[in-house]
C-alpha cells in the first residue's frame, strides 16, 4: 500500500462520517406532540387537571417524566442501532440533559412559591432551541427558538394571555414545526 | 515516523477502523465491520491489535442479553494517527 493510497484511505472513510440527525429531530416531534395534547387536555377539562393545587402540578410533573424515561429509552436503542456518536451528537445529548434538569428545577420551585412556571420554562426551552439550531446549523430550529421568545416578551406584557394556548403556539412553532422540517431534511451533516 | 506505528496502519483494516475512531466518539463492532468493509473475525483480531497498542479501548457489556461491543479511540491513539498522517502528508510533498 503506497502513501497515497493510504491517505485516500484516510480521507475517504472520514468523509463518510456523518453525524445522523433524525433521533434529534423524532425527539423534537415527539416533545411537540406531548406537551400539546397536555396543554390541550388541561385546555378543554380544567375542572379536572385543577381539582386541587397539587393535580395540576404532578399532571405536569408525572407525565412529562414519564416522556422523558421513555424518550431516554428511545434514544438509547436507537444510537444502539446507529453504531456510532459524534461529538455532535454528546453536545445536543447534555444540551438537552440540562434543559431536562433545569425544567424539573423551574416546575419545583414555582410549585413552592405559588407561581406559573411556563414563562419560565419557555425561555429555557427557547435558549435550548437556539443553541441546538445553531450548533446543528439548522435555521428553522434557532428562528423557532427566536419565535419563542417573541411569545415570552407577549406573555410578559399581556400576562392576562392564556398560558396553555401560548404554550401549545410556542412548542408547535418551536419543536413541533423544525422537527418536522428537519426530519423532511434528505441530507444530514 | 515510528516503525512499530507504520507497521501498525500498514494493514488498510487497522487503518480505515482507526481512521473512523478519530471522527467518532464511540462505535460498535458492527459499524466498525460495516466500515472496513471486513468479516468478524478479521475486525476481532485487528481491534485486539490496536487494544494491545493502547490505541483504541474496547468495552463489552450486555443490551438486552446481547453482547455488545463498542471501541473508542485513546489519547496515544489520537497523537500518534495525527502524527502518522503529517508523515504520510510530508512523504507525498517530497
């Protein structure tokens, strides 16, 4: 084998390295679609999901843990099945693990000071968004974790506003719809 | 460049498997055959060898009563392939 045809070697099988953006984006879809028939189901039976304080706060404790174990299950089979992970895909794995804990930390401490916790959690969620749309070079991603913020700034000037609809305009502009779009993406990087 | 390393990625199975580490954090056993293009024993044999060299770090565990076999690349590994492909790059320009 000459030098050559070791650096063809080389360059061939590292260009064949991509990094495999479909998990992130069933991820995104996934998120969309849960939180918004949560929203919708705490929309159309509030006497139910609010019988007490605490109803509404473990509704949207429980089931959400209960989407984060199994999404982690998901995850776990799928980057099993793919054989391989990049440094990309560490780096959406611990964005998004923070964003994991710091939502659980949000909804404790506003379930203890008595306080609506979706402002809050959405700009979490929109400062999660942009970073993994620009990490990704994704833009509808980064514009729909800007739309959220649009959303955050409407919510703090008209605190009146319905936080379920905003909620559920928030994450379909900002999960559900670049999940989508990224998931329709042919190529990955 | 080092004798024992050229000697090492002499063999294009050894050298497409490391190749792939580098831009990888981790990859399976069966990746890694789907890469080099290699049977299953040939890749046993070539990633003990480069394991043996302190290149790469083998780790098996079970998933769902299946062996599972994942390979990742070391530091020395990474250096010394660096090094590797600037000599291979300064022997081309001569």
């Amino acid at each position: 084998m000459t030098n050559s045809e070791q650096i063809k070697i080389i360059n061939d099988t590292i260009n064949k390295t991509r990094t495999n953006l479909k998990p992130l984006s069933f991820n995104l879809i996934f998120w969309g679609i849960f939180i918004n028939i949560m929203s919708l189901i705490h929309y159309v039976f509030p006497e139910f999901i609010q019988q007490t304080y605490y109803s509404s706060a473990l509704y949207w404790i429980l089931l959400p843990m209960f989407g984060m174990i199994y999404m982690t299950r998901w995850n776990i089979k799928k980057y099993t099945e793919i054989g391989y992970s990049t440094t990309l895909n560490r780096a959406i794995k611990i964005i998004w693990g923070v964003f994991g804990f710091g939502w659980l930390m949000i909804v404790l401490v506003s379930m203890y000071e008595g306080i609506n916790p979706v402002p809050d959690i959405l700009f979490l969620l929109g400062l999660v968004i942009i970073m993994t749309g620009m990490i990704i070079k994704f833009k509808p991603l980064t514009s729909g974790g800007m739309v959220l913020f649009i959303f955050i700034f409407a919510l703090h000037q008209n605190p009146d506003q319905n936080f379920l609809i905003v909620n559920m305009i928030g994450v379909t502009l900002g999960l559900l719809i670049p999940g989508i779009m990224l998931n329709k993406m042919k190529c990955n990087e | 460049m080092n004798k024992d390393l050229e000697k090492l990625l002499f063999n294009p199975v050894r050298l497409k498997i490391l190749s792939f580490l580098l831009t990888v954090e981790s990859a399976s056993f069966k990746k890694l055959m789907e890469v080099s293009n290699a049977t299953k024993g040939n890749i046993s044999i070539q990633i003990k060898k480069l394991e043996d060299s302190n290149f790469i770090k083998i780790q098996k565990k079970f998933e769902n009563n299946y062996p599972l076999t994942s390979c990742k690349i070391t530091s020395k590994g990474k250096k010394s392939f660096e090094l590797f492909f600037e000599s291979l790059k300064a022997y081309k320009q001569d």
